[in-house]
C-alpha cells in the first residue's frame, strides 16, 4: 500500500555494508520502520542520510506492507527545516537524548496524532528559543500525559512523591516516595507551558536530581525502558 505521511525521525542504524534502518514515528501510522537500501553508498538516489538525523520532521512517501516487516520509503523531504537544533551542541544533546527517550517509551504500532502533534510542536519551540536548560524536564513531564502516567496533583502541596503510585503524599509510604530538593523542584514544573520555563529556578544540582527522579518514574512505568546513552553527554553539558 502506497503511503504519504508527516513522520518523526527517531533512529537510523548502519545495516550490512550501505544500509540504513529507520525508525520514524508517524502522524498517520504510528512506529514505523524502514531499510533504506545502499544509502550509504548511492550518490544519485532520492533519499540523502542528513535527511535521518534525530527528529527530524519529514513528509514521506512511503510503500507499507503491515506484515510485521521492515517497510520501505520511496521519498523523503523535510517539512519545516530546524535553525538550530542539529547545529547548537546544547540543543542537539538535547535532540539526542529525548530521541532516545521516545524511542523507549514508544513501542507500539498505534495511531496517536495528538503525540504526533506535541513532539513536533515542541520541537519547533525549542528550535526557535534560547534558555533551554530545563526543556528535556518538562518535555519528559509533558509527554508522560500522552503515555497514559501523568502524575496526580491533587496533593501537590504535600511533601512526599510516590513514584509507584504516581501521587503526591503527606506521608512516605512504600519504597519509592521521595522529598527533599529533587523533589520541590520538580513541582515548578507542574502547570506550566513551554514559554513560562525561563520561571523555573533551579539550581545545577537540583535540575540533576529532577530529572533523575523523573527518569526513574519512567522506569517505574515503562515496561522494558533503557537507560540513555545519551544521558551522560547532556549532564556534563549543563553542569
């Protein structure tokens, strides 16, 4: 079946001698991948390797089979060219790493436009902005409402973060409720859009422990996540 989709990048991995693997997140079809035949190679073919780099928006047209196979792409062009994001060393360990991150939490083949629509968003306000030192947080905060673990705020004000059940607390119950720094700071996240993030107060340290907190509800809540590769490059890149 002959297909035209707006598709995100998040993977492209070497196969063989000239192949690429591709695995895009689509508006349309959800995860997909596809092999790229003798890309590395060809000189003369319609479909360039810059044009796979880490979320990238690109229209594609593509064949799908649907048989569980890797599918095949027919072209590829960029909709909405990035200023920054594969050029800033910031804001490319930044790509990096939520890349990474979506790869993890995105396993199935389904349909969600509104994801779709929130990644590419976010993506064009990061691109477009300085003072991104917090974005991966509440990126990550965010996204966790379209995966289906948002946590509850109807506590918010007590002092214990029950990551296991995904609930602000009065009291610590169970092996996963957390306070302190860690967790004060990443209640300023709550409640918050994207241009209000130059608001949020934190401290090296406490963004540190923020966003480890907040990698280890996604553990918690995401069957088979990995830890980051990337993780370590953005960490010594804000401290």
């Amino acid at each position: 079946m002959q297909v035209s989709t707006p598709a995100l990048v998040f993977t492209a991995i070497k196969y063989a001698e000239a192949d690429l693997i591709v695995s895009c997140f689509t508006e349309k079809y959800g995860l997909k991948s596809y092999l790229l035949r003798n890309i590395l190679k060809s000189k003369k073919g319609k479909l360039r390797v810059s044009l796979f780099q880490p979320l990238t928006l690109l229209q594609l047209e593509a064949v799908h089979k649907d048989k569980g196979t890797l599918e095949r792409i027919r072209e590829a062009k960029v909709i909405k060219p990035y200023q920054s994001l594969h050029t800033d060393v910031v804001k490319s360990s930044i790509v990096l790493f939520l890349a990474e991150m979506l790869k993890n939490s995105i396993q199935e083949e389904e349909t969600n436009p509104e994801l779709f629509q929130y990644i590419s968003a976010s993506l064009q306000w990061l691109d477009n902005h300085n003072g991104i030192a917090n974005f991966h947080i509440l990126f990550l905060l965010k996204l966790s409402s379209y995966l289906g673990f948002y946590p509850d705020t109807t506590h918010i004000s007590h002092p214990f973060f029950n990551l296991m059940e995904g609930a602000f607390q009065e009291y610590a119950q169970g092996k996963y409720s957390e306070s302190g720094d860690a967790v004060t700071a990443l209640k300023q996240f709550f409640g918050i859009n994207f241009d209000s993030l130059n608001a949020v107060k934190t401290t090296k340290k406490e963004r540190l422990e923020a966003l480890n907190l907040l990698l280890l509800y996604y553990q918690l809540h995401l069957q088979g996540y990995k830890k980051p590769k990337s993780l370590l490059v953005l960490n010594q890149l804000f401290n």
